[in-house]
C-alpha cells in the first residue's frame, strides 16, 4: 500500500495516538445527491490521514458516503478508542457532524472540526458540541492539536485552533499556508474503501475514476466566491509530484480517468504546458476533467489538451450579460466565452456550463442574453444556481448595507424570484433538449423557432412582470434556501465549485 513518498517539514512525533477523522457525508440521506453520480472521497480527509500518520499518528477514517447509517463509526469508536476524533464539514453535512460531535464526547475522545463549513462558522461548532475547530489548511495545525493532546498542553496560542474557554470563543493566530504542497505524503487511498468507489464508477461510466489536486487555492476575486479554507493564495505542485501520483493511482487502484479538484485548473501557464507534455509523452490513455475558466483555456491549447486526455471541462460562464459578469468582479469577457465554447465543440470536449440567477442588479433582460448565449452554444451539460452571499465574501458586503441582508436574493421586487427561476430553466431545458436536432432544421426552421421562443419569453416575462420597468434583483428579508445547494430530480450535477 502506498506510504509517505517525501519526509515533509519538521513537526512534532505522536508517538501512536489514535486519531479517527470522519467524512460525515452520507449520501442516502441527501434526496438530491441520491441521483447524484459524481462522488469521489474527500482529498481533505485523506491528505490529513496521510500526513498524521506520516507524523507518527495511528490513523483510521470512516468514509460514511455509502453506510446506511452511523453504525460504522459507533463501531469504531469502540473497537479503536480514538483520542481524538476529527470531522470533515460541509454546510450540507452540519447536523450530522454535531450528532458525530455527541457520540464522540459521549465514548470520551476529544472532538475536532476542521473544513469548509466549520473554517467559515467557527462559534456554531464550539457551541454545538465540538471541543476544537480547526480554521483552513489543516494538515500541521491538526498535528499540533493533537500532539497538545497527547502531551497534555494548552491550546492557547496554536495557529488555526479555536476553542471556547470558560464561554468564550479563543482563536489562535492564523496559521501560515504550507509553502510546498510537494512535501505532502500521498493521500491515505489504503484507509477508505476506495475499491468501491471505483466499482462503483466502472459499473456507471466503464472507467475507474478517482480525483486529484494538483493545486491550492484561487488568486481571482469573483465576488460571491467563498473561500474559507485556501483564501486567496495560490499554490501549485510540481508536475513530477503530480505525475508520480498518477503513477500511483494507475499502478495500485488500475485509475484511467482523473477528475481534477482544484478551484481552477490552468492558472499558470508554463505548468500547464509542462503537464501537457508529460501526459502526451506517457500515452497511458488517462483521461480527465477539471474546472476551468474561458480566458484560460485558450484555443491554440486546446488540441493538446485534447491530446493529453482532456474529457469534460466545468466552465463558470454565469452569465450572458457582460454587464453581470463586470458586476460579479468575474473577469471574463463573453467573447471569451464564445472563443472557449467553439474550440471545445470542435475539439469534441464535453462542457458543463455554471449558470448563476439573481446576483443583485440581474433584470429580465441580462437572464434573457443569458438564455440566447446558452442556445446559440449548447454545452451537453449545465447547472444552475442561485447567487448566495455566503459568510465573508464581498456578495455579503453589498447586501449588507441594503434594509434586508437578504439571504436569498433571488427576489425581484414585485415578482415571484422563484418563478423567474423556473421559467428560465425549463427554457435552458427546452434548449438542451433541441440540441440534437437542430443541426438538421432548415435556418429558416431554426431562426423561426428561435423568434417563438424570444416572443414566448417576453410574453411570459410581461405577465409575471408587475409594472413596465424590467425588475432590479433585490435583496429582501427572508429565510435562507439551500436551493445552491440542491437540485431537482432530472437536472444534471450542481457546481461543485465556488
Ligand atoms: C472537489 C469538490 C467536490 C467533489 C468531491 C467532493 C469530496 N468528496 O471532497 C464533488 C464534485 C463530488 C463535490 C460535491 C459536493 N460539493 Co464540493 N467541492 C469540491 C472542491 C472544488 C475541492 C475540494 C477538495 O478536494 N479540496 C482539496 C482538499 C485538500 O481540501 P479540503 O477538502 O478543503 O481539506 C482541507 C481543509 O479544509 C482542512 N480540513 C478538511 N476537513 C477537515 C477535518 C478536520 C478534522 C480538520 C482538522 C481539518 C479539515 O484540511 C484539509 C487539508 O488541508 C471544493 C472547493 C474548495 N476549494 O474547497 C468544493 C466544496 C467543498 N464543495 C461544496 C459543496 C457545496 C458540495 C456539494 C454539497 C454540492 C452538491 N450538493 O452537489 C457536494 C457534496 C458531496 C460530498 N461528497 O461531500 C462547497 C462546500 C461549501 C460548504 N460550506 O459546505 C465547496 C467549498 C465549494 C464552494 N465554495 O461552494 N465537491
Ligand atoms: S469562482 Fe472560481 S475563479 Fe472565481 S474566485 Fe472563486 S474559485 Fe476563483
């Protein structure tokens, strides 16, 4: 089984405590992930793994993606007697990490959360249950956590470690982002089942996939982007380290298709040529996929991308309105948008298109450019979500000022948001649909139909418009919906990405 392939920077030795770390995802339980087909092991969790044990920790992992319920982590909590017990968090995943927080307390061990949800709501985990939380990059604040432990020491003063003491809330200083991430050991794979995930795959797809990082963090500045945990630093392996772990992955586990995890894949420029190359020298019939942005992947890339592997891009497009995309601090031009789309249909790459609905100052008529962009281009897949100003992004900032720190902002004023919502995806949906055959309509066919479908849009949009000025999109006071988080039955995979 694959063990530590660097040594890593110095830190304390565990000397074998027990350390059971937790992803508390669990997919039954989520009626809109249970059609979901992209699932991968969280790389957090076994990078952690990894580096724990790499420092002298006894190391185990419940992976609770495919249980039926919490029993395997009952079980371990009796066989194993962790000392401390650490939790992956997601906004999603919240009740059951503080229903994990309680069982660990209960069977005696110390209960740390650490991940994105935990990093950006800190107090709501210490005064749930949680004895610690661990704020952003986790691998060397967590060793330092639980080698206090093990030496009896305070917390005060650890970089990243949160606590309450006698009912307050005490945050040590933020701890440094690790300078080389080629100085981390290989992911844990040995600790998960990851055979499962990758039976599971080949019986969906025919390939054994498995995910990668090949880089941490994201220097852009979209402004409803969250990034608790990498803030806005960017850090890149070597392509030797990268491809050593491909190695790996092909060698032990027989992976031929790769999903890249990283926020976006392709920023510097040099690398990705370096990775180009290497990937087409080793002919190893490797495909992947990534997430990427249009003004970086360019065209004269794309015939060795599609070389090297390239099967599926995610593209954050958001928007066909120019006007939101400079609103959302994007950074992209929708003639890159157009460039991006026509090299990847003509180099026959699968797109799956984000689309975002009701970031303030959206009317009627940018949704519209946004329909008229996705006909004109059909991408096989997209999603669609709505703008949430999620804690700590500049989103929030501007809502903030506004009567109502909206939640929701997918409110136009005087119509039902939600309405709004729906009519525009039943048009993505007619569009998609349409896809296959438009190639044998007649252009005055087409151009036909595509008159109907803009007088039909306006019309309906009229009628559900109160008053002649097209709707600003406004923040208005209300519960939060999760519906960024969620989709119905049907509709293709939700970004996985800010
Ligand atoms: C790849 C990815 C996916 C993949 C793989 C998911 C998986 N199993 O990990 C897929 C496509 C399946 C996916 C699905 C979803 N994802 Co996702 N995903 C990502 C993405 C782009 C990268 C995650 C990653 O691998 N990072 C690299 C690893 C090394 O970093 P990490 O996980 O953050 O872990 C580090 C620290 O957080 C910390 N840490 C993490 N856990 C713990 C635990 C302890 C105890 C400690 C001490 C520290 C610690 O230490 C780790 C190492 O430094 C992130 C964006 C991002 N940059 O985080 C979104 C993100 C994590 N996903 C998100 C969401 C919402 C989802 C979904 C819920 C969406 C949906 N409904 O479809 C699902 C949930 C499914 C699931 N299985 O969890 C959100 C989470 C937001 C939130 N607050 O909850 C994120 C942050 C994107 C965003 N900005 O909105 N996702
Ligand atoms: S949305 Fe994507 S490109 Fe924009 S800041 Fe976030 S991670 Fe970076």
């Amino acid at each position: 089984m694959p063990g530590p392939n660097t040594a890593g920077p110095p830190s304390p030795t565990l000397d074998g405590a027990r350390v059971l770390l937790v992803d508390p995802y669990l997919r039954r339980e989520d009626p809109m992930e249970r059609q979901g087909e992209e699932q991968y092991p969280s790389l957090g969790v076994l990078s952690l793994a990894a580096y724990l044990r790499h420092r002298g920790a006894d190391v185990r992992v419940v992976d609770l993606t495919f249980e039926r319920d919490l029993g395997r982590v009952r079980e371990a909590l009796g066989s194993f007697r962790p000392e401390v017990v650490g939790v992956h968090t997601k906004t999603l995943t919240l009740e059951r990490s503080l229903a994990l927080a309680r069982l660990a307390r209960e069977a005696g061990a110390f209960t740390v959360a650490g991940g994105p949800d935990a990093s950006s709501r800190v107090d709501r985990y210490l005064r749930s249950g949680f004895d610690a939380v661990v704020t952003g990059e986790g691998e060397t604040t967590l060793v330092d956590l639980v080698h206090a432990r093990k030496e009896g020491s305070t917390l005060f003063g650890i970089p990243g470690v949160a606590f309450l003491h006698e009912g307050s809330s005490v945050q040590g200083p933020p701890r440094s982002y690790l300078p080389d991430l080629d100085a981390l050991p290989l992911p844990a794979w040995d600790l998960i089942d990851l055979e499962g995930y990758l039976d599971r795959w080949s019986r969906l797809t025919g390939d054994r996939r498995m995910a990668v990082v090949t880089s941490r963090g994201c220097p852009f500045d979209c402004s409803w982007c969250s990034k608790p945990t990498f803030g806005r630093t960017f850090r890149q392996r070597s392509v030797g380290s990268l491809m050593h772990e491909l190695a790996m992955l092909r060698e032990l586990y027989g992976v031929d298709y790769v999903r890249v995890c990283d926020d976006v894949f392709g920023i510097q420029r040099a690398w990705t040529e370096e990775f180009l190359e290497e990937m087409i020298a080793r002919d190893w019939g490797m495909r992947f996929e990534c997430l990427s942005r249009v003004d970086l992947l360019k065209p004269e890339l794309l015939p060795r991308l599609k070389r090297a592997g390239l099967a599926r891009v995610f593209l954050g497009v958001e928007s066909g309105s120019q006007k939101m995309l400079d609103l959302m601090n994007r950074g992209t031009r929708l003639t890159q948008v157009e460039r991006c789309a026509r090299a990847l249909k003509e180099h026959g790459v699968r797109q799956h298109w984000f689309l975002m609905l009701g970031y303030p100052g959206e009317t009627l008529a940018d949704i519209e450019s946004t329909v008229e962009l996705f006909r004109r281009y059909s991408p096989e897949e997209y999603s669609v979500s709505v703008a949430l100003p999620l804690p700590g992004t500049r989103f929030e900032r501007l809502v903030q000022g506004s009567p109502a720190t909206g939640e929701n902002p997918l409110l136009f004023e005087g119509v039902d948001g939600e309405i709004v919502h729906r009519w525009t995806r039943g048009r993505l949906r007619f569009w998609r649909r349409m896809a296959p055959f438009a190639s044998h309509f007649r252009p005055s066919t087409s151009a036909r139909l595509e008159r109907a479908s803009d007088w039909f849009g306006q019309e309906v949009a009229r009628r559900i418009v109160v008053g002649e000025e097209a709707p600003q999109v406004l923040p208005r006071r209300e519960e939060p919906r999760q519906s960024w988080l969620s989709r119905p039955p049907g509709e293709p995979p939700r970004r996985p990405a800010a």
